[in-house]
C-alpha cells in the first residue's frame, strides 16, 4: 500500500510539473492576429509584456512594441526585438533582431542584425548591423556588415565589410572589398574592386580590376583603365588617360600632358604617350 501511494504522488507530482512547464513555454510565446497600440502596454488586446508577437496586422497610432511582427506593420514608432517578416512602415522603425521583407522609417529606420532579402529605407537615417541580402536606402546609409545587393545614400552611403553590387552617395565609403559599381561625387574603397569606380576623387585602397573614373583617380595597383584629370597607380597593367598620369610599374598605354613611370629604365617622364609592352 504504500509503495502505490508513493508512485500515485510522484505520478501526480510529475503532471503538476508537466503542466507548469508546458504552461511557461506557452505563456513565453503569446501570439496574436491583430493588435491596436497606443502605448507599448496600451494596447488591445491588452499586452502584459514583450513576449506578444503578432502574426496578422499590428496599427501603431503612438508606439507599439513587441517581440515580433509578421504580416503588416503600421505606426508613429514602430518597435519589435527579434524580427519583422512583412511589411513594417512607421515615422520611426526600430528592429532589435533581424528584417525579412520591408522596413521603413520615413525619419528613421534602424535594424541590429540581418536583412534577408528585403528592403531597408530611412527618410533620414538608415542603419543595419548586420548583413544586407537587399536594398537599404537612405539620406545616410550605414550598414556594418556585408551587402549583396545595393546601397544608396543620397548623401552618405558606408558599408563597414565586404559589397557585392552597387553603392550610390554624395560620399559612398566601402570598408571591404568591392564586386560591382560605386558611384559618388567622393568615392573610397578601403580593399580590392573589382568592377567600376566613379567620383570627382576617386580612391581605391587595394588593389582594381576595371575601370577607374574621377577628376582625381587614386589605386596601389591598377589592372584595367584609369580615366581623369590626375591618376595615380602604384603599378598600371593596361591604360591611363588624362592630364597627369603617373605610376611606378607600366604595363600598357599612358595618353596625357605629363606621364610618369618611375621605374622604367628609360625616359621616365614623357609627354602627351608613353608606352611599355
């Protein structure tokens, strides 16, 4: 007899623990079709934390903050933690996780990790920090991860690592290497390009593989043509045209007023050609 009573209270023991533990898990993740926000914890339905993410159509009309969205996001100051899967747009658009579809801030947009295949735009401000598999627009774009894809920043465009297609800005700054197209009136490249660079000052900081365009064209070594005013190589193997061209190493055509090879053997400086096969 007391052996069955000793199972029938651990039986009972264990179920009321099951019970509490399943009950936690599903407490933890609260999820609902449409909610209406006023405040963070102003809202209907009525919100008791963070934990609630909506799976349907979240309205905003000051500030609605939850774990997720997926669906449609509309709002004065929209805020999630983990990620938006959708279409979020708000004046202010805060993402503390990563984005899947479309987040607008029509002043400020702002995202801590990835966006995977979507688009990120800011009226203002459009900041990720993470990888771009996307678009990210803005008046300033800053991303601190990789892109593959494009970045436009009418004003600013940076990119801390590594970009695999375009770069639009007044000043457009890549920290990594470069595949594709980056156009500013001041462009930079910290690493290789491989591709077209064109600004009024251009400047790669590795090494190209293409074609260099600016008033003032700067590269360590150059595969390919450099096109402006000045143009600066380390070493050129193929073309440089303008009116000051100069290089240690020439493996190809300089057309300008003054052309420099330093390291030729012979009439280091020439005018208007000089070539070296």
């Amino acid at each position: 007899m007391n052996v069955r009573k000793c199972v029938l209270r651990l039986g009972i023991v264990g179920i009321i623990t099951t019970l509490s533990i399943t009950s936690t898990v599903f407490a933890s993740e609260v999820i609902i079709p449409v909610q209406l926000s006023i405040f963070s914890h102003l809202s209907i339905p009525i919100q008791k934390d963070q934990n609630t993410s909506v799976k349907g159509v979240r309205l905003n009309l000051i500030w609605g903050s939850n774990n997720s969205v997926s669906g449609l996001d509309l709002g004065l100051f929209n805020q999630t933690e983990t990620s938006i899967q959708g279409h979020s747009e708000g004046l202010v658009n805060l993402c503390n996780g990563s984005v899947d579809g479309q987040q607008i801030g029509l002043l400020f947009a702002s995202n801590k990790l990835d966006i995977r295949g979507g688009v990120q735009a800011g009226g203002l401000i459009a900041f990720n920090g993470g990888d771009i598999d996307g678009h990210q627009i803005g008046l300033i774009s800053i991303n601190d991860g990789d892109i593959t894809g494009r970045q436009s920043g009418f004003l600013y465009a940076s990119n801390k690592g590594n970009l695999s297609g375009c770069q639009f800005g007044v000043f457009s700054m890549n920290g990594g290497d470069m595949k594709g197209i980056q156009l500013g009136a001041v462009s930079g490249i910290a690493g290789n390009l491989n591709g077209t660079q064109i600004g009024v000052a251009s400047c790669v900081g590795g090494d190209f593989t293409g074609n260099q365009i600016g008033l003032i064209s700067y590269t360590v070594n150059a595969t390919g043509n450099q096109w402006g005013l000045i143009n600066i190589a380390d070493s050129v193997v193929g073309f440089q045209f303008g009116i000051l061209n100069k290089t240690g190493d020439l493996q190809g055509l300089q057309i300008g007023l003054l052309n420099i090879a330093t390291r030729k053997s012979k009439c280091k400086v020439l005018p208007f050609v000089n070539v070296v096969w």
